[in-house]
C-alpha cells in the first residue's frame, strides 16, 4: 500500500492553481521534501512541459519509489536523497524549487541551510515556491495555527511555524526578491521568490 497523506490530496489543486503560472516558463523543478510523492506525481502530470525532480530524506524514498512507480509520469524523475543538512547538494540544473510543509517541520538551521542551498542551484531568474503556514509581525494567522505550531513544538522543540519576515531575510541573502505571497485555504501561504 502507498504512503499517503490527506493534507497533501487535499491541498494539491488549490497549490497547482497558484504555482502554474510561475512555472509557466520553466523547464525543470526540483522539489524538497516530496514525502508520499503526491505533489510530485499530480504536478507533473498537470504540468507536462516541466522535468519534475523529488527529493527528500533517505527513509522517505521507498515510499516514493513505489508511487511513482505506479502513478508516474514520463517527465517526473526517479527521486533523489537530499538532507538539507548535507554540506554539497547534488548538481541540479533547475530553475525553480518547490517546497511544501517542511519549513515548520525543520529546525532553525535547518532552514538556513535550505535557503543556502537554494542559494547555490537556482540561476538567474530562477524561482523559490514555499508552501506553508507562516507567521506575520510575530502573530499567527489563525487561532488553528497557534494551536499547530504548540503541538509541533511539543513532539520536537526544534520545529514551529516561522515567522515569513526572517525567512525572507535568508532568501534575500541569496538574493532572492519577494514576488508573491498566495493566501491559501486552511491558514497556509504560497510564498515566490526570483533570483535577480
């Protein structure tokens, strides 16, 4: 049986709706933290023009062998290991980068290393897409939000929503520049960078 996760089926097509026309221009993806593989799968079959590369941590891969495996596309990649921890990432020639829930999964360092690593692979003009919750002037979005982040906090003290201004002050430090900020349903963002 596939991993499957019902926050990911459920939030895939309002995601597809707000990235298509980012990806509009693009050639090659590559997404962080793809997890079940479910983001990867449908958005590669909706977005056939695009050469889609999941990555995750090694435990996460077998599940998402299989998917893709079963559900897989043509133009959607064997998934690759990446711990964003990893002091080299592997070469990808990509012109943008997909992330969806792993910033308040990770740790602080962990965040910055993602944006450094970011930093590294993207080119000019290439794209940044971050989903997730996020937290403004220090204050949450939603009182179920406040409730979430306490609960990640007590499994792992490490993790929690983030506040959106000092994750754009490490992409800006790879020079990335704010160029949208998507309210999605269920309290969460779609936040777009561009490389300058």
């Amino acid at each position: 049986m596939l991993t499957f996760s019902e926050a990911c089926e459920r939030n895939k097509d309002p995601i597809l709706q707000a990235l298509r026309p980012w990806l509009a221009n693009c050639s090659r993806v590559v997404e962080v933290g793809a997890g079940t593989g479910q983001h990867a799968v449908h958005f590669a079959r909706q977005l056939p023009h695009l050469d889609w590369q999941p990555t995750d941590r090694r435990e996460y891969l077998p599940g998402m062998v299989a998917r893709i495996a079963a559900e897989g596309t043509a133009n959607l990649r064997p998934p690759m290991e990446l711990d964003v921890m990893q002091d080299e990432w592997p070469r990808f020639a990509a012109d943008a980068v997909y992330s969806a829930n792993t910033l308040h999964i990770m740790s602080w360092p962990e965040v910055e290393a993602f944006c450094r690593g970011v930093g590294r692979i993207l080119g000019e003009g290439g794209l940044l897409a971050v989903y997730g919750p996020f937290r403004y002037a220090g204050r949450f979005t939603s009182d179920s939000n406040a409730v979430f982040d306490r609960s990640l906090r007590s499994r792992d003290p490490a993790s929690g929503i983030r506040d959106f201004e000092a994750v754009n002050v490490l992409a800006a430090a790879q020079g990335l520049a704010l160029e949208a900020d998507h309210a999605m349903p269920a309290n969460n963002h779609l936040l777009v960078w561009r490389r300058r």
